[in-house]
C-alpha cells in the first residue's frame, strides 16, 4: 500500500517539484495540495494523508501553527517540516508543536523520499544541520542539568547507533558509518526506542544527553 501524502506550500514551483519527485516512486501517492492552511483541517479530512509535507512560511495561518491544529486533531498522521528555514526559534517552535521532522527545501531531491519513509517507520528525519541545532539548544538547555546515566541494558552496537543519532547522522549515514543495513539501523533504534521508554528522536536525544548515556 502506497504512502498518501498531503503538501502545504504557497508556492506553486515547489509543489510541483514535490509532485515531480514523488510520482518517481511507486511507494508515495499525492492525494493533496494546498497553497496554504487556512481550512488545513477539512484538507485533511478530505484527502486522508499518512503523511503531511509542511511549509512555514504561508499566508493566514503560518506552517507552525497548523502544526498544532493538525496534531491535536489527528494525532496519528505524521507531519514533516520543509522549509528555507534554520533558525533556533522556529526549528525549536516546529518541534514543540508536534512536527515529526525537519528538513530544509535545498535538500529536498536528495532527502525527501527517504525522510517519509523514515517517518512511516517511526524515525523523526532531520537535516543534519538541522539535527545539530537541536542537539545544540538541548546541551545548552541540560549542561548545568546532568544526571549520571542509569542502565538500560543497551548493548555496544546500539550505543553506537544511539551516537549516530545523537551526533545528527541519518540512517543511511549510520548504516555506512557502522557497516551495517539499513534495515538493522532501524531494528536497533526500535529497540532503543523501547529501551530508553522514548518515542520520538527529540526525546532520545534529550535522554541520551540529559543522563550521560553516549
């Protein structure tokens, strides 16, 4: 069964380039897009999306806000950030609102495919920059809070997938890095997951921080 996938974005170019790069593969289908997100709820009911491409930047109601409203409202549909920006404040704003990732417009053609199908699979894709701007603001927000690290009982490979994450690598990236599969990547982060009792990448690496485990 093919992903369905909603697009928010004012401009017409890029929602057409989105269109362009997901019907080149069979595992998405399109069944929406909207130039922006004054009526996002309805949009939703009506086109029934797994998942939601959302710019901030739009008229009336910004990216950010329908975030919150599509998140409250439909908890189970994943929401992936795409945007020209990388500044603390709204990479942060975006986070705290209920988006699921984060990546920005000029990676698009090289990341987009793969940050849906991470989403689907309970990852929360980041562009690494991105990633490293989260990792910064929650250093600054833990370092005078550290706790010594409790035992989860992660084995040394998952410590080492568990850094990957923490250090902003993709899984592809992990995977090369670790010389393993993709598919053994996200095997060892579900069960980090579980572990650590954590269900998003924020909350992994906030932990991973917060208690010295990496």
């Amino acid at each position: 069964m093919s992903i369905r996938i909603a697009i928010f974005d004012d401009n017409k170019n890029i929602r057409n380039s989105i269109i362009l790069l997901l019907n080149t593969d069979p595992a998405f289908e399109v069944v929406g897009t909207f130039s922006d997100a004054q009526h996002c709820v309805d949009n939703v009911i009506t086109s029934r999306p797994d998942v939601v491409l959302m710019d901030i930047e739009m008229p009336g109601i910004n990216g950010i806000e329908a975030v919150k409203i599509l998140t409250k409202e439909f908890p189970h549909i994943q929401i992936l950030i795409q945007t020209v920006f990388e500044d603390d404040e709204r990479v942060f704003d975006s986070i705290c609102a209920g988006a699921s990732g984060y990546i920005l417009k000029n990676q698009l053609n090289s990341s987009l495919t793969d940050a849906i199908k991470e989403l689907q699979t309970g990852g929360s894709p980041m562009s690494p920059s991105i990633a490293r701007r989260v990792l910064n603001m929650l250093q600054q927000g833990y370092q005078n809070k550290k706790v010594p690290s409790e035992e989860y009982n992660l084995t040394a490979r998952e410590k080492e997938v568990l850094s990957g994450i923490v250090n902003g690598l993709s899984y592809k990236m992990i995977g090369y890095e670790l010389n393993i599969s993709y598919e053994t990547v996200r095997s060892h982060i579900k069960k980090i997951y579980d572990k650590l009792h954590v269900a998003s990448l924020t909350e992994v690496v906030a932990k991973a921080i917060n208690q010295n485990i990496v």
